[in-house]
C-alpha cells in the first residue's frame, strides 16, 4: 500500500516539469489522478500512468472549466481527497516593462486559477470528510527578486490566498498548505539561457538546480494523511537559497 492509496488527485499544469513528476509520483503512491493542463500534450502522460490517470484539456483562469473538472473526476473516480494547483506562467519583466495586460495574465493564470481550484473543491471535498489543498507558489513569492514584478505578485497572492484559506476550510477538514520552489530544472526555465541558469545554480547553496521530483516529494506528504496536523504552512524547496 502506497502512502496516497485510495486518494483522487487533480493536478493542474501536468504537461511536464512538476505536474508531471507529482502526477507520476502520486500513481505510484496508490492516487488515482486528473491530470489538466491548457497544453494538449499532458495526454501522453495520463496514457502512460493507464487506468490511474485521465486527462481533462483546461485553462485553469475559466470558471466553467474547473466544473468541467470536478465533475469528470467524480464521474470517473467518484471523490475528491486533493488539489494541487500547480499551473503557472512566467514572463519575467520589471516593473518599468510590465504592462497592464502583463499583469492581468499573470493573475488570471497564477491567482484567479488558484482562487477557482480552490473554490470548486470544496463541496467534492467536503463529501469526502476532508481534503488536501497544495497551492503552488515559488521564492519570488517569499522575497523579492527584482525583474519579475508580475510573476512575483501574482505568487504573493497564492501564498495570501493560502494562509486565508487555511484558517477557512480548517472546519470541513480541508487542509490547504504552499510550496515555494527555487530553482527547478523544468520547462519554465528553458528562456534563460544554460549561461543563466548555470549562474543561478551557483547561487544557491546546495550548488544545483532541482530536480521536479524533488519538490514532488514535498508535494506527496503534504497530501497523504502523514500530514495530518499541517495546515496553513509554507514550505520552501529551494535548497536554502537566500536570494
Ligand atoms: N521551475 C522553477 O524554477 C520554478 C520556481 C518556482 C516556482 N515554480 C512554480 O512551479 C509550478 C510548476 O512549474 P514548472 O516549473 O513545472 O514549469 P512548467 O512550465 O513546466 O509548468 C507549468 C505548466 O502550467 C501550464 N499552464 C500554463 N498556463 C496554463 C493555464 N492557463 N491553464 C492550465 N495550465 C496552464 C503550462 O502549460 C505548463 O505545463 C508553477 O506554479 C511555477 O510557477 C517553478
């Protein structure tokens, strides 16, 4: 029996990077999981976890989406034990370059998405007697980084939503919980150049960057039931970077 047996998981932005080492790990931890993302190609990643996974094409900043969502995941699994909102853009740019849409998009994907995950999970979770919220956020939304205004608010914004909606949902028996990643070999880094990268991983501690299923891990306890007690805590997997 795996630490997650019997738990239904949606995991937003699966397409790669973290969502999908989360998706792969919670399988193999006994969830069932929906894995969503506005990239079609997360389907090559469900086909390959078989009858544990479904993939559900969603744009994580529409409403009706997420009804869509939660009501394929009961249809085919019944129940709803956990959410990780993981999805996100990045397009770093400082404050002086960011304009007004810039911002709006930021906060669509990364907040508003955030927002209506939460939001639609509720009910489902409440008729489970209880759930796991996991609300991703990053570094940028713990310190301040220079050169990502719009990303860096929106991620304020999660780590706010999260502690707010901690104390909320406490009394269903909801947990709702952050993660900030730092430096994380994923997709989203791909615009820096291996030069850049290369600069920040120096800059951290631990001297690397991390792999996704580093901060997967962290991502599976906060969900299973060994976890119990945590709600409301914000946990960085940045490898004791102090930018
Ligand atoms: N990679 C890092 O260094 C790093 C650092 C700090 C925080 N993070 C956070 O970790 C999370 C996972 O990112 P990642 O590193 O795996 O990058 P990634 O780019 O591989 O994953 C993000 C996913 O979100 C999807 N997405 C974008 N807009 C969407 C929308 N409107 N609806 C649904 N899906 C959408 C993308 O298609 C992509 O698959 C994000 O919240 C990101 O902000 C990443």
């Amino acid at each position: 029996m795996g630490r997650l047996s019997g738990k239904v998981a949606i995991i937003t932005g699966a397409a790669g990077g973290q969502g999908e080492a989360e998706a792969r790990l919670f399988v193999a931890q006994g969830a069932k999981v929906v894995i969503t993302d506005i990239q079609s190609h997360v389907e090559q990643v469900a086909a390959e976890l078989g009858d544990d996974a479904f993939f559900l094409q969603q744009d994580v900043g529409d409403s009706q989406a997420w009804a869509k969502v939660v009501a394929e995941t009961l249809r085919r699994f019944g129940r709803i034990d956990a959410l990780v909102n993981n999805a996100a853009i990045f397009d770093p740019k400082p404050l002086i370059d960011t304009s007004a849409a810039e911002m709006e998009q930021h906060f669509r994907v990364n907040q508003l998405g955030v927002f209506l995950g939460m939001k639609a999970v509720i009910e489902p979770m409440k008729a489970a007697g209880g759930g796991s919220i996991v609300n991703i956020s990053s570094v940028s939304g713990l310190r301040n980084i220079p050169g990502q205004f719009a990303y860096a608010a929106s991620k304020w914004a999660v780590r706010g939503m999260t502690g707010n909606a901690a104390a909320e949902l406490a009394r269903f028996g909801i947990r709702v919980n952050s993660v900030y990643p730092g430096l994380i070999d994923t997709p989203m880094l791909a615009g820096n150049s291996p030069e850049t990268n290369a600069r920040f991983a120096r800059s951290v501690p631990l001297g690397r960057m991390a792999e996704p299923g580093e901060v997967a891990e962290v991502v599976a306890f906060l969900v299973s039931d060994a976890a119990s007690y945590v709600n409301g805590a914000e946990i960085a997997v940045d490898g004791g970077v102090r930018l």
